[in-house]
C-alpha cells in the first residue's frame, strides 16, 4: 500500500509539473505573438516614432470641466489614444484659469510628445502654446483663442458653431413663423460664444419679427443654477403668452432654463439649445419637457478626431490649420419615439452617423489599434 501511495504522488507531481510547464510555455506564446505583432508593423505603413521602444505620450489640458460634455470629450482622446498603445494622460481646470495655465507649464518637465489643449480662451494660452511648440511638442487646440492660428504648425479645432447656431436659430424661426419673442442665454469672451453670437444677430436682423426680450449669461461652476435664478427672474415680468422660447447657445443654459420653466409652470415655452450630454437627452425625453431641440457634434468624437490630429503631427504628418467637426440636430419628438431610454452610447440608433468618423484615421493608425489589441 504504501508503494502504491508514493507512485501515486510522483504521478500527481509530475503532473503538476507538466501543467505549469505548458502554461508558461502558452503564456510565452501569447506574450510573443503580442511581441510580433507589434514587430510586424509595416515599415512604410507605420511611422519610426511610433515603432520604437519609447512609448508616445500625449497630455490633454482643459480649462472647463464638471459637465458631461468635458467627461465625454477627455474620454474620447484617452480611448483613442491608448487603442493605439499612445500614453495619454488627461487634466480638467474645472474653469480655474491659474490651475490651467500652470498644468500646462509644469507638464514640460514630464516628457510628453504632444498636447491637446481645449477652451483656452485667454492670451495667457497663447503664450503658453508658443512655449509648447518652442519646446519641440506637437499642439492641437480645441475651441481656444483664435489668436493661435498665429503660431505655426499648431492646428484650431471646433465644432463648426456658425452651424451649430444656424440649425438651432433656424428651427426656433421656423416653429414660430418668424414672429417670437425670445429669451437669449449667450456669455462672451469664449471664441465658440462669439461666433455662436454672431450667428444669432444676423438671424435677428434678418428676421425682424423675432423679439429678444430678455437675456442673461455666466460661465462659472455654477452656471446652470445661476441661470435657472436668472430665467425665473425674467419670467416674472413677462405674463404667460408673451414669451415663447429661449435659445441657449450652451447647454449649461439650457438645463437652467429647463428647472426655471418647471419650476414657474410655464410650459408653453419652448428651448432650442446648443450642445448634448447624457444629462441633456435625459431631460429632453421627460414627459412634457420644454427642451424641443439642440444643435450638437458628439463630445467624445471631437477628443478622439482631436487625438488623431496631434498623433499625425508627432508622425511628422501634414496636418490643416483648421478642421470643423460635422453639426447635427436633435429633435425632441425623435428621441422620444425611441422604443428606448436614449444616451450618449446609443443616440446613433435615432441619428445615423452620430459618432461615427474616419475622418484622419490612417491606415497606419488602424495598424496600431490591430496591434495593440
């Protein structure tokens, strides 16, 4: 019995011993197959610098934050960064410009390739964007100063906001037959804001039946509280029937103004915004909501097209000065015919080509992405 234990016990061993020899063995296979992958990149389809052994690393830098919109973008370029092994690291000032700006200088000593620097909207981001590219990195800005199509070799991003404002103003017109009286929530001093602006005014001037009676605008942490006190307040002058929608040229408007409509019962008045989140579809599909419209490109496509842009510079690339995302409007009553809830995720179902693009996705890029599975 007892050489009958033994044997039993070297079968046992030699057993285990097998097992952890073939899985180290798998684990080297996979660990090899990961290696040639990436060995295998074609030498004139991917560029030198993203073939080497030091890792590319991209910093994303934004002034604003705390909303939906900054969540979605920052997510957009970290996903599409890291789909294709890049190091991504991303930064929210939540609006506090000295913590912008520093971000920006203290990142210089940490080795990055390349910035993605969003609503930098001061001279001071000018200054800082000149230091960047003096220093060798790769910029692309997302709706900052203007003043940066100044610097060479740093491209402008935006969403086309003359569109953005024209679908959203237009359809406010035409709902009403050109004869409205509106309440107008616009903040100056944001280079998306201006051209928003601008957009409006001609509109008012060619359709003279359209009437502002009311306006208000801040960008602070709190925006869309202040903006519910502030819409409340101008409510209270005008009975009901005499004002008929308001035009937010940002969402944190237009949530305010949804809770001021709410909380004053004035459901006759219709809101036609700029901009959508999570929190945005989720309001405008609430029963009886006063949210009819608004004019978006998605947030997290905007990261991502940005992140491909700065990876096409470090690649040593030509890239344009400028690029406009595509603008799309979201009507209340399509979303509201979904079968179901509608997000972010899944907003594609009800707007075709919402968040799709391989606009300045190389094939090169698409290897990497192959390769880092």
């Amino acid at each position: 019995m007892r050489k009958k234990g033994s044997l039993e016990k070297i079968i046992i061993l030699l057993l285990a011993f097998m097992i952890v020899i073939v899985g180290c063995s798998n684990e080297s296979q996979s660990l090899n197959k990961k290696s040639d992958s990436k060995n295998n990149l074609s030498t004139t389809n991917v560029p030198e610098k993203f073939k080497n052994e030091k890792d590319i690393k991209v910093k994303v830098i934004r002034k604003i934050g705390g909303d939906d919109h900054t969540a979605q973008f920052l997510a957009g370029a970290k996903e599409e960064g890291e789909s294709m092994g890049v190091k991504v690291d991303v930064f929210s000032a939540n609006g506090d410009s000295e913590k912008f700006h520093s971000e920006i200088m203290n990142s210089l000593k940490e080795d990055y390739d390349g910035y993605i620097i969003s609503h930098g909207d001061d001279p001071e981001t000018v200054n800082d964007v000149k230091k960047l590219v003096e220093s060798g990195k790769s910029v692309v800005t997302f709706d900052s100063n203007m003043e940066l199509e100044n610097i060479k070799d740093v491209t402008l991003t935006s969403q086309n906001d003359e569109v953005l404002a024209t679908l959203a103003v237009e359809q406010l017109i035409e709902d009403h037959d050109g004869q409205a009286n509106i309440i107008y929530l616009w903040v100056d001093g944001f280079p998306p804001m201006v051209r928003r602006n601008a957009i409006y005014e001609k509109a008012l001037t060619n359709n003279p039946g359209i009437k502002e009676v009311g306006r208000f605008g801040v960008a602070s942490a709190n925006t869309s509280e202040e903006t519910k006190a502030a819409v409340m307040d101008i409510l209270k002058q005008y009975p009901k029937g005499e004002v008929d929608a308001i035009f937010a040229t940002w969402d944190a408007f237009a949530i305010g103004a949804v809770e001021a409509i709410k909380a004053t019962g004035r459901d006759e008045i219709g809101i036609y915004g700029i901009d959508v989140s999570n929190t945005d579809l989720s309001l405008m599909q609430e029963q009886g909501s006063p949210w009819k419209y608004t004019a978006a490109v998605d947030p997290k496509l905007i990261g991502a097209i940005n992140m491909r842009l700065v990876l096409k510079k470090i690649a040593g690339e030509e890239t344009p000065q400028k690029y406009n995302l595509e603008a799309y409007l979201i009507a209340q009553s399509e979303i509201q015919a979904s079968k179901k809830a509608v997000n972010m995720d899944n907003l594609g179902a009800v707007l075709p080509g919402w968040g799709l693009s391989s606009e300045l996705e190389e094939d090169w890029m698409k290897a990497l992405k192959q390769a880092n599975k």
